[in-house]
C-alpha cells in the first residue's frame, strides 16, 4: 500500500486506486469523474480530478464526497491549485489530496489553497517533504488555511 502525508503525519493509504475498467467501483476504491457521475448513492464516495475537469459537476455533491484527489500529471501544471481552492470556497470539508507529480517546494502552496494530504510520485522522500511543511510558521497574505491578511491579524 503507498504511504501519504495526511494532516501533518504519514499514513498508509486506505483507498484504492481508480481502475478505470471498473463499471461498478468498490465504496473504498477511488472513481474517475464520470464514473462517480455514474453512481447512485455518492454518499462516502471518493473521486479523482484531472486537469482540464473543472470541479463544478461536484458543486451539487461535496457534503456526499468524502476524498477528493486532485490529479497532477506534472509539477508545473497549476490548475489544481484553483481546483482546490474553488472546492474549499464553496464549502467541501472532506479530504482534499493532492497527487501526482509535484514538489517538495510545493506543499506549503497546496496546503494554503486547501489540501490536507499529499500523495506524491515517489513516496520514498515523505519525510523531507513533511519537514517542508514547517518551512514558515507565518504568512503575510490570506488563504483558505488562514483567511485575515497578517496586518489583520495583529490588532
């Protein structure tokens, strides 16, 4: 099974790959957009975003969502940091995961635009990349992690 970052620790995935040949996903197996469009009960279902699927065919469901992942097929692809941010904005509360190929110098910008867990490429670096975590203990601008801009926050 492949390890995470999951709200500041390293954890054993639980959910199971998309299988992208599967009419009928397990409840604990990730799903491509249109097969979680397919489902009838979305209530605890994961789903997992591409670049290039905008978010907003899940707008109706996000209570029911209970993993999203959003995809990224190379570091230097933004869109998932708008996904997430979008998501976050109209109130998704579940777990937000980034995954795919991106960096260590990324995760401090992922985790401001809303993600909580973090399943990178190669697994075998999560402890340097969890220690990237705590590279600022402050931010001047506000983000979803922290909504009030720092010279608001020091009244």
């Amino acid at each position: 099974m492949r390890r995470l970052i999951k709200h500041g620790s390293i954890i054993v995935d639980r959910w199971q790959e998309i299988d992208p040949d599967c009419s009928a996903p397990a409840h604990d197996q990730i799903c491509s957009l249109g097969q979680w469009q397919a489902l009838t009960d979305k209530t605890g279902s994961a789903v997992q975003l591409e670049p290039g699927q905008e978010p907003a065919p899940l707008y109706s469901a996000l209570e029911d969502i209970q993993l999203l992942v959003i995809h990224f097929p190379i570091f230097t692809d933004g869109r998932g940091f708008s996904y997430a941010r979008e998501v976050r904005e109209r109130g998704y509360q579940g777990e937000l995961r980034a995954s795919g190929h991106f960096i260590r110098d990324q995760l401090t910008y992922l985790q401001r635009c809303g993600f909580d867990a973090f399943q990178m490429a190669d697994d075998s670096s999560l402890e340097a990349a969890l220690t990237s975590l705590r590279d600022f203990t402050e931010h001047y601008q506000a983000a979803i992690d922290q909504p009030l801009p720092l010279f608001r926050r020091r009244s």
